[in-house]
C-alpha cells in the first residue's frame, strides 16, 4: 500500500476489515517493480468517471456524511479503477489533517485547474456541497457539448473514409485492367484516358512515395503547430479562419462564460477565477486577451470594455457581460452566454455537417464519374479507329 506514514496503512487496513500485525517499507528493488508496473498498467481517469464521482461526493455531503466516510465509501464504488487508488490516497491525506483541494492538486491529470480551484473556494466558504453541484452542471454541459459535436462529425467521417478506400480500390485495381485492354491501342486512346491510366500507374508504382511525403508533411506540420510561433498562428488562423473560424470563437467564447461562471458562484474571487480561466482556454490568442481584461479589472476598469477592444470575443456576448457587471449578476449573465452559445454551436454543427454528407457524395461521385467517361471514351475510340 501506498501512504504517507504507517498511520495511513493501518487506518485503510482497519478499513478492510483486517488486522495489521507487521508494517514495513518495501525494499528499492520491489519499488522500482512497482513504479515499473505502474508505467506500463496506468489507466486514465475518465472525464465520465470525474462526473460520476463529483455527484456523488456531492449527494453523499448533502445528507450529512463526513467527508473522509464518503470519499472511502466512493472508494469502493470504483473499485479497480485508477480513480480507485486516487481516492483512497485522498482518504489518507483528508484524515491526517490535509485539505482536500490540497490532496487533488497533487493529482493535476486527474483534477483540472479549474476543479481544485473552485473546491478550494468551496473549502475556504463552507459550501462544498454546493461548489460540487456547480462544478457537476458545469461538466455536464462541456461532456454534452463534445458528445454533440461527435456525434454530427461520426457518419461524414464514416463517408469519407469509405469514399477514399473506394477510391483507392478504384485506381490500383480496376483501372490496371482496363489499362491492358488499351495498352496495345495508345493510338487510340483520348487524352482524359491516358492521365487517369498514368495516375493510376504512379500510385500503384511509387503510392509508398506519395504516403511518406504526406506523412513528412503532416508531421513538420504539427511539429511547428507544437512550437510557440506555429501555435499561435495556427490559434489565429483558427479564429480567424474561413467558414469554422465564427463556430471556434463561439465555441471558445462558450467555454470561457461557461468556465468563468462556474467559478464565479462557486464563490472563487474574480480577478483569481480569470487567472484561472486563462489557463483553461484552449486558443492562446484568447488566454492572452483574458489576462489582459485581468489586468484592467485589477485597474477597476470592469471586464466588458477590455474584451471588447480585443477583438476576439462576439458582440452579443460583450453586451451581456456589460449588462451583467451593471446589474450586480456577473454569473447569471455568463451563464446565460454560455447557454446561448453552447445551442448556437450544436446548430452550426448540424448544418455545416448537413451540408458535408452531400458535399462529400458529389465529390466522390464526380470523380468516379470521370473515371467512367474517360474509360468509354477510351473504349468508344479504339470501335471508332477499328
């Protein structure tokens, strides 16, 4: 078992209904074993998982039970899981006297930023019953959010990966066959022909030089996506792009009300939760505009007016931020943002799919028809010269 102190131990083997009789430190060998087991059998933790157990960490305080007691009992209803282990080393750690906003910061891959913080806010006000009920809201609608963005992008992917395996079906076995019926009637055979028949050649030549030359190509391009330079042009060229730039500021703009929101009624001070938000914001040219309205907020200079001389954030948004910093309900109004922009998003989603599905068909169609035609017109040419 892994614990702290030998205290640790005793308290979850009394747990288990056993009696220690002898406690004592692994030697290095079966530590290193251990730590190398642990490399190669380490599973994640779940986002579903995450929300699963912040309801229920929630339900369990509501009806009165010591935090120790519910995360124990949380415990054993993910018994053999990573979350598991985690919790029990959260049992320990809550026992001996530690916070727990404290214990999951020492498990950043498992708790985010922004959950540590708002429990650490709810610790500090005495109300992480509630802080738990935002915080399982504010999961609900991102996991919500993803699931419907996947679920408009599942069947076009479905569409274009069969169309690109038909393609690829199409030039390096059929297109051979009908190149040995023309092969001895070049004469005869139209220009259109002779391209498709030289590409369908190439591929099934030198297809393995073409694989690596966009594999050198995709792989310098997400190289330079990772450096600093190539992440912020590709953050910029995101928001500012044709067509999907309007959807990835709605999207962001959705996640940081959303975010913002939580942590503002979980009681986290505002010039804390928008460090906090910054952090969380996936685009790098927003997290740069969030800690710039930091700094005039600091000033006493409000959020709406920084925001907006970013340039970054949706006109509709900035006016109910306004509104909200002018009505004293700062939270309810980005919460109201994040509500209309999530429905906004779903919407663009489902059309901008809607439009892909038949899109994708006429490509593939068009290019399986011209296939055909150069293939009739070849074989219409060789009766015409016979």
């Amino acid at each position: 078992m892994e614990a702290d102190a030998e205290q640790g131990v005793i308290l979850r083997l009394r747990e288990m209904g056993c009696v220690p009789l002898r406690i004592a430190v692994p030697s290095d060998r079966a530590i290193r074993t251990t730590r190398q087991q642990a490399i190669f059998t380490k599973r994640r933790v779940s986002q579903q998982q995450l929300l699963q157990f912040t309801r229920e960490l929630g339900t369990l305080l509501t009806a009165g039970l010591p935090l120790d007691r519910s995360l124990s009992i949380l415990g054993g209803l993910f018994e053999g899981s990573e979350l598991s282990k985690i919790l029990n080393a959260l049992v320990e750690a809550v026992r001996a006297g530690k916070a727990l906003a404290v214990s999951m910061g020492e498990h950043p891959d498992v708790f985010p930023k922004i959950y540590v913080n708002m429990i650490r806010a709810g610790e500090a006000g005495g109300i992480l019953e509630s802080v738990l009920r935002y915080l399982t809201e504010y999961m609900e609608n991102t996991l919500a959010l993803k699931e419907d963005i996947k679920s408009a992008l599942v069947y076009p992917i479905i569409l274009a990966t069969a169309a690109g395996l038909s393609l690829i079906v199409l030039f390096l076995f059929v297109i051979p066959k009908f190149a040995t019926i023309f092969r001895g009637n070049s004469k005869a055979i139209p220009l259109l022909t002779e391209i498709i028949i030289d590409f369908s050649q190439f591929l099934a030549q030198h297809g393995w030089v073409l694989l690596l030359v966009i594999f050198v190509v995709v792989a310098g391009g997400v190289f330079y996506i990772r450096s600093p330079e190539g992440r912020s042009e590709w953050d910029r060229l995101r928001l500012h792009g044709w067509l999907l730039g309007d959807l990835v500021r709605k999207f962001e703009t959705a996640r940081f009300c959303r975010t913002l929101a939580a942590l503002l009624k979980g009681g986290v001070p505002l010039l804390e939760a928008l460090g906090t938000v910054q952090g969380v914001v996936g685009n790098r040219l927003l997290a740069l505009a969030i800690g710039q309205v930091q700094l005039r907020v600091r000033e006493g200079k409000g959020m709406a007016r920084p925001m907006s001389e970013s340039g970054l954030f949706p006109v509709l948004a900035l006016n109910m931020i306004a509104v909200g910093e002018e009505t004293g309900k700062l939270d309810a109004m980005l919460a109201e943002v994040a509500s209309y922009y999530d429905q906004d998003v779903r919407r663009t989603t489902k059309r901008l799919t809607a439009l892909l599905e038949p899109a994708l068909i006429l490509v593939m169609g068009l290019i399986i028809g011209v296939v055909v035609i150069s293939m009739l017109l070849a074989i219409f040419s060789i009766n015409d010269l016979s």
